[in-house]
C-alpha cells in the first residue's frame, strides 16, 4: 500500500516513466542558464526546447530567438529562463487521433506540438517535419512513437529528384496532396495511369506536350489540365533550354507513388 502523502510523488514519477526518450534532447529545467540554452540550440535540430519542472510538468517552450530577444532586451544573461518561457500555441493529448494532428498542423504558425497528459506532463512532442513523414511513410499515429527517430530519414516531401527533373510535396492531408513538379528541358514522365486519385494540372511556367488518353495537346503556362482516375496522360517538355513547371493538386483517398502505373517510360522504369 503506498502512504497517501506519497501517493502524488509517484503519480507524477509514473507520468514521467511514459515521456518518450528521443524527447529527452528538447527539454531543458528551470535551473538551465540562458548561455547553456544557447549552447543547446547549437546542436538542436529544431528551434524549441521544452521547459520542465521537476517532474515533467511543460512549463512553456523557449526558441533561441526568445533567448537572443531577452539578452538584447535586458542586456544582460542575468535572468531565468522561466521569465521568457511561452505557453504553446497548441498541445495534443494521448487520446487525441491522427485527424486531430492534421487540425492542429492547419495553424501556420505551428511548428510543433508538445504531448501531454491532461493535466499538462509531458509526454512526447512532433514537429510539423515530423508530421509529414509520417503521413508520407504511411506510418500508423500513435502518441508514443519515436517521432524525432523519423528526422534522420530522407522525406520526400522536402525534394524527391526524379530522372525527368524534380517534385517537391507543399502539402498533404487525407484526402489531398499538393506537388510543384518540374520538368527539365526535352524529359518527360512515363505514360502513366492511376487508381486511386484525380489530379488537376497548373502550368505555371514554360510550354509542354500534353497526353491525355489518345489525345496530344500543346499546353503553355496558365493552362489547366484535369486528369480522371484511370486516364492515361503524360506530359513532355518541349523547350530546348527552359524548365518546365507546374503545380499538381491530387484529390482521392491515397497518394503513395505506388498508385503509379506506367505504360510507357523512357528511363526503363515499367
């Protein structure tokens, strides 16, 4: 039976058993100075630091800019950095679903969301870089997961080279995902089919031709492209020098590269 007047203490000890570890690198204690946050965010890999009180409770976070702020401010690293710690804009708690998360990351100003118990120990923390390669890998959401394990991967959505050119993934949800894809001079992709998503096509820069079933069309930027589940299309660049652009928005319910059935391909890929 465990005393009563202890009965706290290990509750809150329990709750500090749960916080993920990888978390452990962007947490800092009140009693952390100001020059050693700063040494801190010279090997951290993101621009926050949790401030914890003794047993796990988020007292705020702290960006090296709020650090930076303080001692132009005060000109002086005489201070605490409880006085600068801000409330996060946003928290997610572990009974919170994937749906949840896409919310929260709605908020531009968002960069991470810290994970606590509902009444606010922490317990693990994503960033919205995280976020995505989470839903880019297809990774089931869970609050524990090793979110920061997933920062040493390369995500495709920051840039993904292709033999035709590049691709760079602005956003993705459950039911969207948004490319700017450029083409270089004389490539094209494969002649290509998919099951699971329409898109729709923006050229917003050079000139093309365009295969959509057993049509071929000239396109220029400005032109608009929509593409059916199922169609067959490609796209060439045309131009002898100049890149070709253009902005893809994919409607459907998934949007992994394997929905990708090429007919055709001049880099060997069908």
């Amino acid at each position: 039976m465990v005393p009563v007047n202890n009965l706290a203490l290990q509750q809150k000890e329990n709750r500090a058993s749960l916080r993920n570890p990888s978390v452990s690198a962007y947490c800092a204690s009140t009693t952390l100075t100001p020059v050693d946050a700063l040494k801190r965010f010279q090997k951290n890999r993101h621009d926050f630091l949790l401030l914890l009180d003794a047993h796990g409770l988020l007292l705020g976070t702290i960006t090296e800019r709020d650090v930076q702020r303080a001692l132009i401010a005060r000109e002086s690293l005489d201070f605490h950095l409880e006085e600068i710690a801000r409330r996060p804009i946003v928290v997610l708690s572990p009974f919170d679903n994937f749906e949840t998360v896409i919310d929260r990351f709605q908020n531009s100003d968002v960069s991470f969301i810290p994970i606590v118990t509902h009444d606010g120990y922490l317990l693990n923390c994503i960033t919205r870089d995280q976020f995505h390669a989470v839903v880019l890998e297809e990774i089931t959401y869970h609050f524990s997961l090793d979110f920061f394990a997933l920062d040493k991967k390369k995500r495709q959505f920051e840039l993904a080279q292709r033999p035709w050119g590049f691709y760079k993934s602005l956003f993705i949800s459950e039911f969207t995902q948004t490319k700017v894809i450029t083409v270089f001079p004389g490539e094209q992709l494969s002649l290509q089919k998919h099951h699971r998503r329409e898109e729709h096509w923006t050229v917003a820069k050079g000139e093309g031709l365009m295969t959509l079933g057993d049509t071929a069309f000239l396109v220029k930027k400005g032109d608009n492209i929509t593409i059916s589940k199922g169609e067959v299309h490609r796209i060439k660049n045309t131009h002898a020098s100049k890149n070709l652009v253009f902005i893809e928005v994919q409607l459907g319910d998934y949007f992994g590269e394997d929905d990708i059935v090429r007919l055709e391909d001049t880099y060997g890929r069908v």
